[in-house]
C-alpha cells in the first residue's frame, strides 16, 4: 500500500442536486434509490442520503441526491439545491432555505396532517402552494394520487412523480424503464411504468 | 460490476468479500443492516445476540477458535459491550475480530451523541474511518488484515452518513471462506488473572507502538497536496465535505484514525501555511496534534456537536452566506414521529397517562408516547433502565411512592438488559410495577428477530421464550397479561396491580401493526359520525395519526352539526389510515365512532 498523492480540480458547480421531501411511508427512499440508478447507468457519479430510523413513523423524510462528473459529500449544502420534490404539500415549505432563486420544484398536491395540525394546535398552511410561487418562479403542481389511481396502483405515486421529475432532467427514458423494470416486483411492474409515463406527460 | 450500496451493505459485502463467514450483532440505528445484509450471503452464519455485551463476547469465541469475526453495533451498543471489549484488547484475537461501531452524530435516532473514536484511544484498539461506501467495502477488508497480521481486534467506525448514504461501489468476486478454527489451549494468553493480564499489559503496548509506525506508511493515511496555503486534516464524511466546498485545499486524509501517524502529520503540516482539523463531535485528533505541539485550528471555529455537511464547513471558514431566497412567512407545524395507527402501545399508554403515576420508560416505539397529547412516559435513559429506575424510585419513596411508580419497557429491550434489573427487583423486593410491552417483535430498529418471537436472523424456527415463565421464576410475585386493544381490562388490571403489595409485571400482549406474522384478522376501519360526536375530543387525546379535530370555526356553516352546548367542533377519521384497532371506539362515551360501511 503506497502513499498517493493527487492533484484534482473539481469545480463543484458541475455537481446537481435534487432535494425528495416528504414524510415517512411514501416511498421516497425507493424514489430516490431509483433516481440514482438511472444516474449510475448513465454514466454519472451519484450520491444520495438520507436518514433512517426514527423518522419512519410518519416524521419527515428527505433524500437528498446528488450526481455529476464526480461527487463527493452526499447531502446537499443549503441554498444549493436544482431541485425540490416535494411529496407533500406542507413538506415543500420546509426546506426552502436549501434552495436557490432559481431552482425549480415540483410539488404533490396532497395534504397529510402532522400531529398539532389534529390536535387542533395548529393550522395546515393550505395556502403552501401560493406561497411557494410566490417565491419561485418555476412551480409545477401535480396530483401524483389520482396518476397513481389512473395507472392501477394507488402505492405507485412516487413513480408518478419520477415520471413528473424526468421532465427536467437530461436522461434517457429507456433508462428510467429499464431501472423500473429491474427494481419492482413482476406484479407492480406495470403499474409503475404507467405511473412513470403519466407523470412524464402531466 | 459497480452497484449502488449504502455503507452498511459495502461492509457487509466486503466482509463477505474478504471470506469473512462468521457475523454477530445487535440491531440499532445506524448499524443494523450491516448484519441483515451478511446473513443473506451464501455460506455465511450471523446471528442477533440479546445485547452488545453478549454479542461480542460470541464474536470474542469465535475469534479465539481461529475464526474470523465481524461484530456490529450502534455507538451505545459499545458502553453494554465495553467490558469484554477492554480486556480482549490485551489477550488479542487468534482469528480476527473487527468490531463496527456506528456513530449517530446530531442524534438522528439515538439517546446521545457519544464519539466512539475515543474507545480506540481508551480500549487501545485500532480505528479506522471510511468516508463512502466503496471505502468501506475496502476498509473492512484492511481492518481482517490489520486484526490478523497485528492480532488485536479492530473498530470500523461509521457514522450516520456513511452507513445511509448511497454511492457507487465496484463489486468484486468472494474469497473462499477458509475455515481455520481448531481447539488451542493457550491460557497464558486467555486467562486474564492479574499475573497474566500483567504481562499481557506489556503487550498491548508493544501492538501500539507497531501500530503507529504501520500507520505512517498506510496507504489509506493520504495526502493530496494542492494549495500550500491551507491543509486539513481530516478523516471519514467530513472529508467529502471539504472536498465540495475547497478542493483546491491540501488534503490529509487519514484512513485510521487511531493510532495518528505523527511523523506523517509532522510531514503535512510543514507543507502548508494554516492547518485545521475536520472533524465532527470531539477535537479528538485535534488535541493530539496540539500535543504534538503543532499550530492547529479545529474547534476554534468548528462546532462541538452535530453532524456538520457543506454548508457547515464552508459557513466556519468563510462566515454565513446571506439567504438568497425570501422565504414565506408562516408558521411550518412540526412533523415528529408518531406512534403508528393501530400501535398496540397506544392502548396501554392511554390508560397510563390517566393513573397520575410516574412511569420510567425505555427505548423503543413506546417512547414515543412522551409526546402531546399521551404523555405517558417520564425517563428514558438507555436501553432497560426502566426497571431499575422503578425500582430505585419506589424505594426512596417508601410510603409516598406505594401504587405510584410504574416502569415500561419493551420485549426486546427487556430481553436486552431487563432480566437481571427484574430479577434485582424481585431479590429486593421492589413494590413498582413493571409493563413488558411486548409487540412481538424488535419494532423500532425495523423487526429484527430476537429469543421471544420464535425466529433467528437466518429465519429457523427457535425456542420462544416464555416472558411469563420467566418473570415467575425471577420471583415476581403477581404475573399478568394483558390485551392493550382492551381498555376497560388494562385499565382495571394495572389498577389492581397498582394497589396490591410486591412487585408485579404486567404483559401487554399485541403485535406490533406492521408486523406481518401476527397480523391475522381484518378489520374493518373506523369514522365518526358527526350526528353523534359531541367535541369531547376524549379521541383526539389518542394522538392516532388518522384522527383529527375539526374547529366549527373553519368549517362552512352549513356542515357544522352540534349535538351539545359548548361544542367547538368534531372529530373526524381518515379511513385510508385508520386500521381498526377500534381503541377510539372505546374511548368515545357517545358511541359516535363507527364501522366504515
Ligand atoms: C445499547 C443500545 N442498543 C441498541 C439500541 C437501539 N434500539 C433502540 S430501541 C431498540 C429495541 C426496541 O425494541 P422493543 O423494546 O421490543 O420495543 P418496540 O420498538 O418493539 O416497541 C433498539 C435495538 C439502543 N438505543 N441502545
Ligand atoms: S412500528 Fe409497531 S410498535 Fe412501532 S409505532 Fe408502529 S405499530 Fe407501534
Ligand atoms: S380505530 Fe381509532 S385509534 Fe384505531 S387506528 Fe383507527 S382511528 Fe386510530
């Protein structure tokens, strides 16, 4: 084992980022280990994070997922990241601060309330949507719900969303249906690519 | 053949990688699917241990008859395991035993932020760091060979972001597993009597002092000199941190972070004009550069706790970025974890919150119900302090703290470390009354097997323990079991329990929702009928995630239906999420709540 020595200029700038939000239960670490694999075959370094554990129960989730030329730290810094997928709609107000003037986001119009929201403590801000636009310029609002209904599969709406997310990014879609293909059990498989396309086309 | 693995796979496939065939652990976030994923291999035997100290200890037997062993742990497991562990320091492992420590810096699911690196210092065994998970499929296979060629045990050490975080790892083909065990007696090195551990003391020191001159030619202990006007030192994530944020910085990345390679350090250091220390938690490799008598900057600017990431690097040595989006102003609610629809601990909980007692928790799902609106639990310490607490408690209490103090803990974490704490009470004669919330299964860490639900790791059929059986023959004088879907009888035998003179145990018997082997019945999901629901809010109090309180006030006038004077509101079901359990059902006193057609 001998002492290496390397002189590498990465200019981090090359490296993207795309920032899942949403709460435990659906299916974001899924989304995001697909999202990854269609980076990885296509060439690119990829990372992705998040946290297990605790926040399984119906907390919050984030992934974030980053890829370029090469990559190094695995969570985005905030202010930084391309893009917000958001999974929930209360979800997307969350980590605003990672974001930068000009990321683009896309948002699941689905209300899950969190527990002061029940308790009547506080209120579901209803309004997220609105304020997000009035923020960001780029804002695209799907209900990945009725997509999912619509493709036979009711768990299928973090493919819907996938689909929705491939829209913005530069990748192939026999990709996209070839990680779907290998990674979903025979049964589902189908659904997941109707979810995927009908998302791609909203 | 590159794949995507998270850290913890990488160590599990480079253990099995190296022909690493014998695994042992026990389950806790962030290390448990570091054993999950060995046990799948092919010719690989793993098993879960009730606690740390036991697990380690198989790893240490296995060691010693000539196999080589991979022991996994989260960052506390090895304070249950620190005994065996300072000791096999001295007598060395025959074999090999790498022990994983998975560190959870910012606490993301654990009861403290402990830095395990200072175990290595302490225990005098050497560490080593990966950054991502092709280092760590490697550095599993260095630590076998370290452990080996210098007969000591080796730490692995993770955190949270390595042992979670994805990345692209080449797979290799596996290295037969050799077998090499065989019955050696050798007690001058085994025996550790103080005549014995003397000597082998000397040893020990000998290992060390190998060690530090192996670490300054280790490959994995790199320098990556650019700008000479800043170098870091730095080792596992926090490198990559860095690295995003200052690549034309110089780099020290040390691969092993105990023992420190001076000479090396010395090396760098004169390359460069300023020197900072990365690294998370303690300024463990700082504080030795600075006995080294270096000028060095680390937590001077660095915070002492949490995890750092990008912004945490780039914000110390640059100041804060102003935020350059507006963001909204409303208030965000908070989104913790909750206990599941259907949990059977919230049964239980509900009738515990209402007994003005003072319940010394655990670990586990049931934690959760510290939180509004069940505040049932008021400790939690570490894995079965409960027991101990209750009984601490009650007896300092005497006379005030007769039908008052109750413990709760669950069936694995009894399993872990109840049993001798149960039996202390029994000894003692203790007078609190303990609940064994047993859900079947380990919930919290993700379902792992353990000696009461009847399976092994690798799926064989098991002897279960009989949790009742148990606590009688510990001497508990009043043994119970109780359904938490049945309130009015939890209510009425904790009650009784409460009031009787001995120690009791009480067994809340039902399996964890999202459990699937128990899960046998189907029922039907639940809602409120708004003609009867008069806003008592008694199910609100439940905190189930499908139910929620609706105020009159922001309803359109047409759909407020009020069935009693003060009314303010009703309650209302989210059936997608509703399971059924029916135990808002039974707390509603008007009958409002009802099948779902
Ligand atoms: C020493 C130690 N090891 C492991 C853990 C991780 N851990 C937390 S709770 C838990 C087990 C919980 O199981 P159980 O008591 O059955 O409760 P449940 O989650 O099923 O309700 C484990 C393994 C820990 N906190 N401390
Ligand atoms: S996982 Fe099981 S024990 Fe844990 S909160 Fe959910 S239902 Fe309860
Ligand atoms: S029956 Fe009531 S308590 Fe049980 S899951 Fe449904 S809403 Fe929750």
């Amino acid at each position: 084992m001998s002492k290496k020595s390397s002189i590498e200029k990465i200019n981090p700038t090359e490296v993207k980022s795309v920032l899942m939000a949403g709460v435990g239960g659906q299916g974001i670490l899924r989304a995001s280990d697909i999202l990854c694999l269609v980076m990885m075959e296509s060439g690119m370094d990829v990372k992705k994070s998040e946290v297990h554990g605790m926040a399984q129960r119906g907390g919050c989730v984030t992934s974030h997922v980053r890829y370029g030329s090469k990559v190094y730290s695995p969570i985005e810094r905030k202010g930084n990241v391309d893009i917000l997928l958001a999974f929930e709609k209360l979800e997307s107000l969350r980590y605003l601060d990672y974001l930068k003037p000009d990321s683009r986001i896309i948002i699941n119009e689905l209300e899950l309330y969190p527990p002061a929201v029940n308790l009547g403590d506080m209120t579901y801000p209803g309004q997220a949507i609105d304020l997000v636009k009035e923020s960001f310029k780029t804002v695209k609002v799907v209900k990945a719900h009725e997509i999912a209904r619509k493709a036979g599969n009711l768990r299928a709406e973090n493919t819907a969303l996938l689909g929705v997310l491939s829209q913005w990014l530069d990748l192939e879609i026999t990709m996209w249906e070839k990680i779907i293909w290998e990674v979903f059990p025979k049964k589902v498989v189908d659904a997941n690519l109707k979810a995927f396309h009908l998302g791609r086309a909203a | 053949m590159k794949v995507l693995m998270s850290g913890n796979e990488a160590i599990a496939r480079g253990a099995y990688e190296w022909g690493i065939r014998f695994g042992v652990g026990y389950p806790g976030t962030p290390s448990t699917e570091i054993l999950e994923e060995f046990s799948k291999y092919d010719g690989v035997y793993a098993e879960w241990a009730p606690n740390e100290k036991v697990a380690l200890e198989v790893g240490i037997g296995a060691a010693v008859a000539g196999a080589r062993a991979i022991v996994t742990m989260k960052h506390v497991g090895v304070n249950v395991a620190a005994d065996p562990l300072f000791t096999v320091s001295y007598t060395g492992t025959n074999g090999a035993l790498v022990i994983i420590t998975a560190d959870d810096p910012s606490l993301h699911s654990s009861q403290n932020e402990q830095d395990n690196r200072n175990y290595a210092k302490f225990a005098k065994i050497p560490m080593l760091e990966p950054a991502d998970s092709q280092e760590a499929k490697e550095f599993i296979k260095i630590a076998f060979a370290l452990s080996e060629k210098f007969d000591t045990p080796v730490f692995l050490r993770t955190t949270t972001r390595v042992s979670h975080s994805k990345s692209v790892v080449i797979i290799e083909d596996p290295l037969p597993g050799e077998d090499k065990t065989e019955i050696r007696i050798t007690p001058s090195k085994y025996v550790m009597v103080p005549a014995m551990a003397r000597l082998r003391r000397l040893e020990v020191e000998k290992r060390t002092q190998a060690l530090r001159e192996y670490a300054e030619t280790f490959g994995e202990n790199r320098m990556e000199i650019n700008s000479t006007e800043v170098g870091v030192i730095t080792a596992g994530m926090p490198y990559n941190y860095t690295k995003d944020v200052f690549p034309e910085f110089s780099y020290l990345k040390l691969g092993m972070v105990h023992p420190l390679p001076e000479k090396l350090i010395r090396e760098f250091a004169a390359k460069v004009k300023k020197l900072y220390v990365i690294e998370e938690l303690d300024p463990f490799i700082e504080e030795q550069i600075r006995a080294m008598g270096l000028v060095v900057a680390g937590k001077d600017v660095f915070p002492f706790t949490n995890e750092f990431d990008p912004g945490v690097v780039e914000t110390a040595l640059k100041g804060k970025k102003p935020t350059t989006v507006r963001l909204p102003e409303v208030a965000i609610p908070p989104r913790p974890p909750n206990l599941c629809p259907g949990c059977p601990h919230r049964g239980l909980f509900h009738v515990l919150g209402k007994l003005k007692t003072f319940v010394a928790g655990d670990i586990g799902c049931y934690t959760l119900s510290f939180m509004k609106p069940l505040e049932g639990m008021h400790s939690c310490i570490c894995m079965g302090a409960s027991i101990g607490m209750a009984h601490g408690m009650s007896k300092a209490l005497k006379e005030k703290g007769k039908g008052k103090v109750v413990g709760v803990i669950g069936d694995g974490t009894f399993l872990h470390s109840g049993i001798t704490p149960l039996l202390n009470m029994a000894y003692n004669q203790g007078e609190a009354v303990i609940v064994i919330c047993d859900n079947r299964t380990t919930a919290m860490t993700g379902m792992q097997e353990h000696p009461g639900t009847g399976y092994t790791l690798q799926g064989a059929k098991a002897k279960e323990l009989d949790i009742f059986a148990l606590a009688k023959v510990l001497g508990i004088d009043s043994v119970r079991v109780i359904d938490p879907y049945d309130i009015k009888n939890t209510r009425e035998v904790m009650r009784e329990e409460l009031a009787r003179p001995g120690s009791s145990v009480v067994i809340s018997r039902r399996s964890c929702v999202l459990f699937k082997r128990h899960q046998t019945e189907i029922r039907k999901p639940l809602r409120v009928d708004v003609n009867k629901c008069v806003g008592c809010r008694n199910c609100i109090g439940l905190g189930c995630p499908p139910i929620a309180w609706r105020k009159f006030a922001d309803m359109p006038a047409d759909q407020v239906i009020k069935n009693a004077k003060k009314q303010e509101g009703n309650s209302f079901i989210d059936a997608d999420l509703c399971t059924g359990c029916t135990i808002c059902q039974q707390v509603c006193k008007v009958g409002a709540i009802v099948e779902v057609e």
